[in-house]
C-alpha cells in the first residue's frame, strides 16, 4: 500500500466526496469532486474508477494519484515525470519531477520543475501555477488553517547581503498576501510551529511567520540549535542574553510561545529535544521541578522529576509521573497544555507497567506496556468527548481513531479491525490494516488485496485491487 507522507503524517483516503482523513495532526480535507479515486491493477499499473467502482480512466499510468479539484497526477514510466490532467486525462500542467498535494492546504499542489528542479505551487481549481516554479523549497505550512506558507529562494541573500543562507517568505494562499516580508539582514533558521530565528546588528531576534512581527521581548546574545538525529533542520533552540545584573537568562522557543527559564532555575535537557518538547525546569534551591505548557502555563510543580517520553509511532513526546502498585497503574500525562490521568487494572501476575505512547486528537488513546509471566503486552484506553478514561479489552490495542471510530489490533491474530466508543465491535479483526475517514468509510487490505467498506461492514469497493493510491 503505498502512502504519502505529509510534516509527520501518513495518510490515505477514499473516493467518496466529502472525504477527511483523521491522523495526529491537522490534515487536508480530501475532497473527490471528480469522484475519482486511483487504482493498481495485477499487472501493475494504475487507473481511476468512480464511487460505483466503473473504470473512467484506463491502467496506463506507473504511478497516479487521487484527484483534487477536478484534477490528478500521474506519470508513464517509474523515471518519468508527472504530469496534471483533468478528467478526460488531458494534460494541464507538466512535466513536474515531482508533485505533494498533502503538504499544504487543500486544492494547492507543490511541483517540482522538470528542467530546473525548482519549486512552485499549482493552483487546481484555478488549472494554473499560483506561484512559479522559482523557489529552492516549500518549507512548511502555519496558521489556525494551515493556509499560510513559507518560500525560500535557496542561497538567495537579503537585501544584498554576503552572508545570508536563505531569502524566505511567507504568504497567505487563500489570499495571497505576505505575512512575512523577509527584510532581515542576515541567516535564518526556520523553527516548527511559527518562528524564524535571524539576525539583526550581530544579535538574535525571532519573528512570527505568520504576521511577521518580532517578538517583544527584545535581542538575544547568543542561540543554541538543536537537530534532529541524521537531519540538517533545526529541531528546537535555547536563547540567552546578560540582562542588566549581569547574570545570563535562558529563553526556550517553543512551538508556539517563548518561555524565560526563571532565574536560579535550569533546563532539564532531553536527547531528543524538540520545539514540541514541552519545557521541564529544576530549581536547585528548594529542589522543586516545574513543568511548562505550550502556551506558558504551569503544569506541573514538585520534587519529583517527571519522566520523559519520546514520540513512538504517530504519537506525540510527553512527560509521565506514574507508580504500580498492587496491580494497579496509575498514572499522570503531561502533553501540549494539560494533563490526562489513567488509572487501570492489570492482569494478575503482571510484574511492571507504564504508559507507552500517547495520541492526541478528536479522541485521545494512550497505550499501556506491561510485563507478564516475563513477555511484554499492551493494552489501551481512549478518552471520548465526555472526557472520561475508557478500556479496551487486554486482547486489543487501539492503533489508530477517528470519526468516533477505534481502529484496533488483535494481539493474539495480529489483525485489524474497528471499534465504536462504547468498545463494541464495529468490522471484526480479520484485516492486516484498514484506515478510517470522516464519513464512515472504512479502506481495507485483506490478504494481498485492496477495498473499501462501510462503517456497518458494507462493500463499496470489491477486494479485487492490488492497490488503492489514495489522499
């Protein structure tokens, strides 16, 4: 099943209009308005089929997705280029190295030049380029509605500049107006969330990218970056300048808020530190640690050193303060801006537990690890709109949710299934995956084959595809 990859995200989508996919984070709606959804046969190559699984476009293309406004994307050969076409598989648009429909907000398709390896952004319900094929990268997308997008001219330097590393921009899709101007006159690192740290007479300022205004507190001295494992992108940074006393104050950027680590405190680094890492502090003096929000709230304070926990599978990183006793885990989630407390029962003769990945979203799911008879299992919970903690069965672990639905693993079979909020039984765990959309449609693989059911286990697309290439 192929899957394309958006920020941190895999996704996949069905054909049926109206279409959203649930994941981690923030997703594009994933609208078939052509009613369109892409198709590999046995031999290999792909075509489109309607809602009522009749082929419209024939198994021509090597690779071709799902369509977006009225338009897919497709190529001819696995070297080839790709190229937009309508409903009738005209050509609109081409040749492009490459094409991400996922990345940015719906109906807005980056390509890649052919010929000069450029980047630019093709507008699908308009059939033309919003914005040429000139920039070194799209960076990333920001905003309450993700609409806001950074452009970098790669290597291009600012207002003249010798030493700049990158010209980046941002503007509004949705309008077209530039939220970030670019008028600073040195290097600049782009940061998740919304900031750009650059330079401004030798000193360190930081902007937001969505209205391009510094922020308020002034200049810094010095930036310390932090890079994720085998990258190059900056993954979080700590600010520090001598204030008037003389003493040096230590500022964390986070995703969304600067944070002062307050004076005689210090931050307790993790290895994996990440502007999504929410901010732990420890005070020496009356040995108290304190653990910050994205937005700056206090979340935590006491003696006792909350554990951290890196991201695993689709889940985001926290903080865990837990204990098990008598067979009972118990348990408090630091994540984002709040906390989630569990509490759960655990099967007699289990000897250790603690909580193992956390997913936030319409429904939140926490995964429990635990050891019996010296082999590790897991279960979960998931927390409804009632906010109220919730247990699966010890046999099932939620690996996924969305539209009020828990996709779930079988523990002993190793299969797929769905759950509904009440843990009752909604398509039985005989599939080796499934995905689950906002209007109930379910996209299955059973065996080597690929179809598409209903919430209530109706057929709507046969398992007779090797594969379903979709949003």
């Amino acid at each position: 099943m192929k899957k394309k990859v958006f920020i941190v995200v895999a996704i996949a989508a069905i054909l049926a209009a109206g279409v959203t996919v649930f994941a981690a984070c923030d997703s594009p709606k994933t609208q078939f308005r052509a009613g369109y959804a892409s198709v590999q046969n046995g031999d290999g190559l792909f075509g489109y089929v309607d809602a009522s699984g009749n082929q419209v476009l024939p198994f021509a293309y090597t690779d071709a997705y799902p369509f977006v406004d009225g338009v897919g994307m497709v190529n001819y050969t696995n070297e080839g280029d790709y190229y937009i076409i309508d409903g009738d598989g005209k050509h609109l648009a081409g040749p492009y190295s490459s094409v991400d429909p996922y990345t940015l907000a719906y109906g807005n398709i980056i390509v890649e030049d052919a010929a000069t390896g450029l980047f630019g952004i093709y507008d699908a319900s308009e059939r033309a380029l919003s914005y040429g094929c000139v920039y070194g990268s799209i960076i990333g997308i920001y905003g309450e509605n993700s609409d806001i997008v950074a452009l970098s001219y790669a290597s291009a330097p600012i207002g003249g500049g010798q030493n700049s590393k990158e010209y980046i921009k941002a503007v509004e899709l949705s309008t077209g107006k530039e939220t970030f101007p670019a008028t600073i006159t040195d290097e600049l690192e782009m940061l998740a969330g919304k900031w750009v740290i650059g330079r401004e007479n030798g000193k360190f300022a930081v902007y937001d990218i969505t209205t391009g205004e510094r922020y308020s507190d002034g200049l810094w001295d010095r930036c310390e970056e932090f890079y994720a494992t085998g990258s190059s992108e900056c993954n979080a940074c700590l600010l520090y300048r001598t204030e008037e006393d003389g003493s040096e104050s230590e500022w964390i950027v986070q995703a969304y808020e600067i944070v002062r680590v307050p004076d005689g405190a210090e931050l307790v680094r993790t290895w994996n530190m990440s502007v999504s890492t929410l901010p732990l502090v420890y005070n020496q003096a009356d040995g108290q640690y304190t653990l910050y929000s994205h937005s700056g709230e206090v979340l935590y304070t006491g003696s006792e050193q909350p554990q951290y926990v890196p991201a695993r599978e689709g889940g985001g990183d926290f903080y865990c303060l837990s204990t098990f006793e008598n067979g009972i885990l118990s348990a408090r989630i630091f994540s984002y801006d709040r906390e989630y407390n569990v509490t759960r029962a655990l099967p007699a003769g289990t000897t250790g537990a603690q909580i193992y990945n956390i997913k936030i979203g319409d429904i939140v799911t926490v995964e429990i690890s635990f050891t019996l008879n010296a082999v590790r299992n897991f279960c979960s919970c998931y927390m409804a709109a009632d906010g109220q903690m919730k247990e699966l069965p010890f046999n099932l672990t939620i690996t996924d949710a969305g539209n009020n639905l828990l996709k779930v693993r079988n523990n002993v079979s190793g299969r797929t299934g769905v759950y509904d909020l009440d843990a009752k039984e909604v398509i039985p765990c005989i599939y080796a995956d499934l995905w689950i959309y906002s209007d109930g449609n379910i996209l299955c693989k059973l065996g080597d084959a690929y179809g598409v059911l209903t919430s209530d286990g109706t057929q709507v697309l046969p398992f007779i595809y090797k594969d379903i290439y979709l949003q």
